[in-house]
C-alpha cells in the first residue's frame, strides 16, 4: 500500500499539470488570456517537480513517463495554440484553424521521437527545443502580442514549430538550481507583476496567487537541496 501511494505522488502532479492545461483552454475560450497563461506557467513548474520528486521518492515508472508526454502535448500544445487561435488566427477562419493546429502536432512529434531516444539523449543538452519550453514561449509571445508588432507572433509561432522538430542541440542548464524552464518562468512571472502595477486590481490573472508561492517554495527547496548534496560531498573527502 505505502508502495501505491508513493508512486501516485508524482502521478498526482503530472495529472494537475493535465487540469491545469484543461483549465487554461477554458479560459482561452471565454477569453480570460492572463490567467490561461498562468495556468501554463504554473503547469510549467509542475512539469518540473513531477520527475523530480519521483527520483526523491525513488519511484519512477513507465506509467509516470507516458503519463507525462500525455500531460504535456495538452499543457504546453493544445493550451498554447488555443491561446494563440483566438487572440490572432481566429481572424483567418478555416485556415487559421488548420495553422494554430499545427503547433501540438509539431510537439507531439517532438515528444514520440523524445520518448523512443530517451535511452540515448544527452544529460548536457536536448535535441530541439522541448515542448515545454516551445509551449511557454508561444505562450508568452501571444500575451505580448498586442505590444509588439503584427507579424511577431506568427514569426515566433513558425520558427517555433520547426525547433521543436529540428536536431539542434539546446543546452539543458541541468546544474542550474532552478525548475528545468526557470526563465521562461521567471519571464512570465516579471509580465503577470507589471500587469499588478499597470491594471486594476480585478483584471489582475488572480491565479498568479498560486503561481509564486509555488514558484518561491519550489526554489527554496532547490537550494536547500544543493546545500545538502555540497555538505555530503565535502564530508565524504
């Protein structure tokens, strides 16, 4: 029994990170794009934690892997895209359609070649850009859309698609004490503040609220455990 529910902890983020992607869809559609963007970012650093803690936890499997591509093609594919459709593509119809469509199919194809190379990809860099990380960024190009010039967006909606499946090499910053998408994060974590001075209090993303307390207690935890692995290491010369 203790075996079960230790090896659901870490299923348990990774199914939170598929709500949130849900919810951030939601929101998309009824055109509530700040917090559809915090969804994706506090899926972002669920993403982070879920392999994490299973490795703490000594209790990763096959399930929790597959578990968590599914997760992801919706948080960081489908959610963005929606974002995306309905803030610029929408204006094009059917096409418009078919092109914002374009994006989860591009990291599901990412994701399926990850999954069958995981045995022989590098610890030090990604093959392509990770939908996670492709995800966020889509994510954050379409918040500032409207302040930046037109073609912005679907430049970066393009280029982003064909990262995604290149075999560019992408540094990991595995050794950086930060979730595995630290800047993207801390990016969109800079954007939702100014949105506190600049805005109203009741046009503020309100899940930002869940946002930054996960982000500060998950960051503490990072460095409080690099501590703990440089003291054991000091102690066993």
């Amino acid at each position: 029994m203790r075996k079960i529910v230790k090896r659901g902890i870490p299923n348990l983020f990774t199914l939170f990170n598929l709500f949130f992607g849900f919810l951030s869809i939601m929101f998309s559609a009824q055109g509530h794009y700040k917090n559809a963007a915090i969804l994706i970012l506090i899926g972002m650093m669920l993403d982070s934690m879920d392999g994490r803690i299973a490795r703490m936890l000594n209790a990763e499997s096959e399930l929790g892997k597959e578990l968590d591509s599914l997760a992801d093609i919706v948080t960081f594919g489908v959610a963005p895209a929606m974002m995306a459709y309905y803030t610029f593509f929408s204006d094009f119809g059917v096409a418009g359609m078919a092109i914002a469509g374009l994006f989860p199919l591009f990291g599901a194809y990412r994701l399926a070649r990850f999954n069958i190379n995981a045995v022989k990809s590098s610890l030090h860099y990604f093959t392509g850009v990770p939908i996670t990380a492709g995800g966020g960024l889509l994510t954050l190009f379409t918040l500032l859309h409207g302040k930046m010039p037109v073609f912005i967006l679907p430049l970066a909606f393009i280029v982003l698609c064909i990262l995604m499946v290149s075999k560019i090499k992408i540094p990991s910053l595995k050794e950086i004490p930060l979730p595995k998408y630290g800047t993207i994060i801390t990016l969109f974590l800079a954007y939702a503040t100014y949105m506190v001075f600049e805005k109203k209090p009741k046009d503020f993303p309100y899940f930002i609220y869940v946002a930054i307390p996960l982000y500060i207690a998950f960051i503490s935890y990072q460095l409080v455990r690099k501590k703990e692995k440089r003291k054991e290491n000091s102690s066993r010369k």
